[in-house]
C-alpha cells in the first residue's frame, strides 16, 4: 500500500477529486491532509471523508524538521501538493526526494515562481496576450516551480478571457489529469 499526504492550502477541489480517483484503489491510499490555513475547505474534505489532518506551524515547518517524523511516523510514501501556497523546504525535500509533486495552474516554466498562483498567473498570461495555457505537473524542488516537469496539458487562451474564465479552463484541465498523473507515476515507482 502506498500512503500519500496531501499538501492543500484553500478550498480543496484537487484534494476532493484525487481522494475520489483513489477511493476504490487497493494499492494507494489518500492517508493524511496537510493544510497552512485553518477553517480551509480541504479541512471540512478530510473530515467528511474520514481521512486524518493537521494543521501546519509555519514556524515548525520552515525551522524545524517541516513535519518529516510525523510524516514518517503515518507511513507516508508520496507528498501531493494540490494549492498548497508555501515553499517546500529543504529538510523535506531532502526527506522524501523525488517523492513530492505539485500541480501549477500555467506552463512552466513561464508564468512560475514566488507570487505566480491562482488568479496572478492567470492575469498574468491574459495580460502577455499568450495564445494558450495549461497546467504542469512537476517535481518539487528547493525552488518555486522549478523541478523536473512530468506532465502539461494545454487549453486556448481566447480573446474574451478574464482571469476567471481562464481559470475555470485551467480547473478543468487539473480536475482531469491530476489524479490520472499521480497514479501513473506511483504505479509506476510501485513495479
């Protein structure tokens, strides 16, 4: 059995549609939701759903050990970052290395970095006038939106966007392949 933890920092509609995508799945468990902000919706997921959560510390977090033994001490194989707003530390990355992914609302590696979420980086392409967007899925490293990418799906850009519209594309796109992706990758680390 594979135990991921997700990382979600707001409403949690990636976090709903990856414990729905693994509900029925023997190999791979939705085992603990980690969240910076309390009252979030991805709380109220975790509770209705009967998974495990914690409140994050940002001063444990970026200080002290960023929760390695508790996530040890659950089992967990896989970190998921899904919204999750802060920069990953270096002693967790350093603890589960190559084990952490996050999903980011543009195609990397334009649009990233400190600052680039949510409606930013959807303003952002509007405002640069791009022809397309999509999301990316990627290895987290010691840098914002920089490790190796393993996924992108692209959706048009149209003349009439604003950051919602395009952002209500965007959603879609994450809805659709995320949980698809993150299976993938696990079953593949799995054989």
């Amino acid at each position: 059995m594979t135990k991921i933890a997700i990382f979600a920092s707001g409403a949690g509609s990636n976090a709903q549609k990856i414990i729905d995508h693994f509900r029925e799945t023997a190999s791979i468990k939705v085992s603990l939701i980690l969240c910076n902000k309390p009252g979030a919706g991805v709380l109220q997921i975790a509770e209705n759903e009967g998974i495990p959560s914690m409140i994050i510390d940002k001063e444990k977090f970026f200080r002290d050990d960023a929760y390695t033994d508790e996530l040890k001490q659950a089992g967990i194989d896989f970190i998921i970052l899904a919204g999750f707003l802060w920069k990953i530390p270096v002693a967790l990355i350093s603890a589960f290395p190559g084990k952490i992914v996050n999903i980011h609302p543009a195609l990397l590696p334009q649009y990233g970095g400190k600052g680039m979420y949510g409606q930013f980086v959807h303003q952002a392409v509007i405002d640069h006038q791009e022809k397309e967007s999509g999301i990316t899925i990627h290895y987290v490293d010691d840098h914002y939106d920089h490790g190796d990418i393993i996924f992108q799906a692209k959706c048009p850009v149209l003349a009439s966007d604003t950051a919602d519209t395009l952002a209500s594309r965007i959603h879609q796109l994450e809805h659709q392949h995320y949980p698809a992706v993150i299976e993938q990758l696990l079953q593949s680390k799995i054989t």
